[in-house]
C-alpha cells in the first residue's frame, strides 16, 4: 500500500527546479517500488490462506497459530495482509513443507521435500531459522535469470489489481462526504479486499486502544454502509464515544445493549455501552483491512 500525491501537468513540471524535479522523480520511482512491494505482499497473503485451508481446513486457523506458537486473532491478520514477521514466515514454511519460491512468486510446485526428516519440535529456533534459509537459498540460486520477467509482470498487474481510495483523519469521518474534487491524500490497496469501494474510506488511527491487534498509526479501510449491529458483533468498527468522539473499538452486542471494547483495558480505554435505539448515530463503520506502519 502506498501514498499517492496530486499529479503534475508537463507545463508545471517543467518550470519547478531541476533539484525539486529530481525528487519528485525519486518520489515516482518509490511510488512504483512501493505498488509492487504491496502486490506481492497481497499474494503471499492469499498463498498462506491456500495452505492453511488445505493443510489445516476451513477451521483450522487456531490448529495452525498453535504450531507457531501465535494468537489465533494473530495468524488471521496475517491471512488479511498484515506483515509477516521473518521469523513467523520462517517457521511457517519449516512446519508445512512448502516451496518458498511458490510463496512469493506463485510459480513451481508448492510443496518441497524436506530438507531434514526431523519434526521442527526437535528442532531449536536457530536450527529452524537456518533451515529454513538453506531452503530459500536452494530454490532461489538459479532464480536469478527470471526477476526482470517478474518485475515486468507485477507492473502490469499492479494498476488492476490496486485501487485508491482517501485517506482521512479519524475526526474527519463524522459527516464526512467524498466528492470527486476532493483535495486529499491517496492510499492504494488491494481491490479484491474492498466489496464495496464506492462507501470505503481509509483512516488513520490515532489511538492505541485495540493494540496490538491495530496498532497507533496504522491505517484502516472503513465500509462506511456496514452499520447495522446485527451484523457486526464482535467486529472492530469506528463509532463514537459519549462525547461524539470518534473512537475505533470492537463491538459486542447483547439484546437491547450493545458495548463499544477496547483489546486494551484500563481507564484510558474504558467500556462504551449504549442501546440498540442509539446504534444508527454511534456506529460510524466497519474496519475490512488494516494495514500496520510496517507496512508501508
């Protein structure tokens, strides 16, 4: 995922100074850097799902995060593009056998055959660690030849696979209304996650409440038309406190109550209870993707 700017028409480019066109140059290159960086990050995400639903099935998300030794919640944000920690990518790919190279590039077979017979439970975390990169060196030695093809491929598939969407503040979503001439920041993500890109937004959060689920300035994707609590129980949304503070918090229905909860507790993030009467002016939208400052 990555910031787009305003663009600049030829006329302007040409009278900005040649150091500031040299930047904003760099800036375009990053940009291109970035979308491709994103999109194979996406892939890879949607490869850890396939593995996961056939090694372990549909249910088996929790069996999996055990094996890493990892919150279940944990493993699911990864299915969803959060960033996988090297170590977790590591163990991931010792415990199930599959190809690394298959992982980032979707090409060869997907499963290799072990490089020791011995359980990765026998196995120390450096010994894990350093099999695991014998592996990838393995696979990608002869890889070389090929990374100007892949490169060319995800360009192409970048500006169909991506779309962007604005990015706001979390105070600017109260009565907030997109109009095509909007002056505002860009944020780019995977089309495939947002159903309904025409009532979604991006926000930065400001808060670290649902830490480490969302971390303090990460960035959501909000489908503002998901407002009905029937359908969001236990669910992380964006609504608002009693002082019509826009707070990010999941929500917890029970009959005629429902409870706005923070993942952390204490009096800096307390309880926010009102009644199902009050949902349609407390419940702002439902968060579909997160996207941490790692990754971006």
């Amino acid at each position: 995922m990555q910031f787009t700017d305003d663009s600049t028409s030829p006329t302007e480019f040409c009278n900005i100074p040649w150091m500031l066109r040299i930047n904003q140059a760099k800036k375009v290159a990053r940009k291109r850097n970035s979308n491709s960086k994103s999109y194979v990050k996406a892939q890879i995400s949607v490869r850890l799902r396939q593995i996961r639903l056939e090694l372990f099935g549909e249910h088996g998300g929790p069996e999996l995060a055990r094996r890493l030794d990892l919150p279940a919640r944990t493993w699911y944000n990864y299915e969803t593009g959060v960033t996988v920690p090297a170590e977790v990518m590591l163990s991931f790919i010792n415990q199930t056998g599959i190809n690394p190279a298959w992982l980032l590039t979707g090409e060869g077979h997907v499963f290799r055959e072990p490089i020791n017979p011995r359980s990765s439970f026998e196995l120390s975390p450096l010994q894990t660690i350093r099999q695991a990169v014998d592996a990838l060196e393995l696979e990608f030695s002869s890889r070389d030849n090929n990374s100007k093809a892949l490169n060319s491929l995800l360009r192409a598939e970048v500006d169909k696979s991506f779309i962007s969407l604005p990015l706001i503040e979390m105070d600017e979503l109260i009565g907030y209304q997109s109009t095509p001439f909007a002056q505002r920041d860009q944020f780019m993500t995977l089309s495939d996650w947002i159903p309904r890109p025409d009532n979604s937004i991006c926000v930065n959060v400001n808060s670290s409440a649902m830490s480490p689920v969302i971390s303090c300035r990460s960035i959501v994707v909000v489908d503002l038309s998901q407002t009905d609590p029937k359908d969001l129980n236990g669910k992380i949304v964006i609504g608002l406190d009693q002082k019509s503070q826009t707070v990010i918090r999941r929500l917890e229905h029970s009959g005629d109550l429902l409870i706005l909860r923070a993942e952390q507790s204490g009096r800096e993030f307390p309880m926010i209870p009102f009644t199902l009467d009050e949902s349609a002016d407390r419940i702002l939208g439902e968060v579909i993707v997160i996207s941490s400052p790692l990754d971006y």
